[in-house]
C-alpha cells in the first residue's frame, strides 16, 4: 500500500496516510477541511536481508518466503506472538476492591 504525506492548510500539520490505490482520493479531514496531498519522492519498503533459517537451514529471500516458512514449520516470530488470555474481556475491579485498594493507600500515605 502507497504511504502519502498529507497537509492541512489551516494549521500546517503534516501527517502520513497509507492508501490502497482505489483509494487515492480519500483523504482525512483536519480542522474542518479535507487535507491536500503534498509532493513527495516516492518510498519503497525493501524486501528483507536474505537468511538461513534456524529451523531449516533453508536459505529464505523474501517476506513471502519468511511467513510461509513460519506456519509450514510451526514458528512464531518473537514480538508477534499471541499473548496468553489476549483475548479475554477486561472486567473492572469491583467496588469493594477499589475501596480495600484507596483505604490502603491513604493509610500508606499519612
């Protein structure tokens, strides 16, 4: 996907937008008006450094490679690991522990 960089006129920010191509002219809005599209060189992501897998020995040239050569062998890449209970809902504590909590810490604090 194509990284632009879009200006708004009245307050000068300039911010990064990704866009699919279909999507060329939707632009964001700030301060009320819709941001304009500034000239800029185009950027290209490289492809990664070629490697020799861990697992394999297997030489691995592309980001292509890399992801199928994680799920074929059952690897996880470090950093885009699914935490234990990620997906669990967040439950507030109840008053009771709230007021067990502040009580401490104002006895903590005189």
């Amino acid at each position: 996907m194509p990284l632009y960089d879009v200006e708004c006129h009245k307050c000068g920010k300039v911010q990064e937008i990704f866009r699919k191509f279909e999507d060329y002219d939707d632009l964001p809005d700030c301060c009320g008006e819709r941001t304009t599209r500034k000239f800029c060189a185009p950027r290209v992501l490289s492809d990664i450094q070629p490697y020799f897998s861990q697992a394999t020995g297997q030489m691995i040239t592309s980001r292509s490679q890399h992801r199928n050569h994680l799920k074929d062998n059952g690897l996880i890449e470090v950093g885009n690991e699914k935490m234990p209970g990620e997906n669990r809902e967040y439950k507030a504590p109840s008053k009771t522990r709230k007021k067990i909590v502040s009580e401490l810490v104002n006895e903590k604090l005189k």
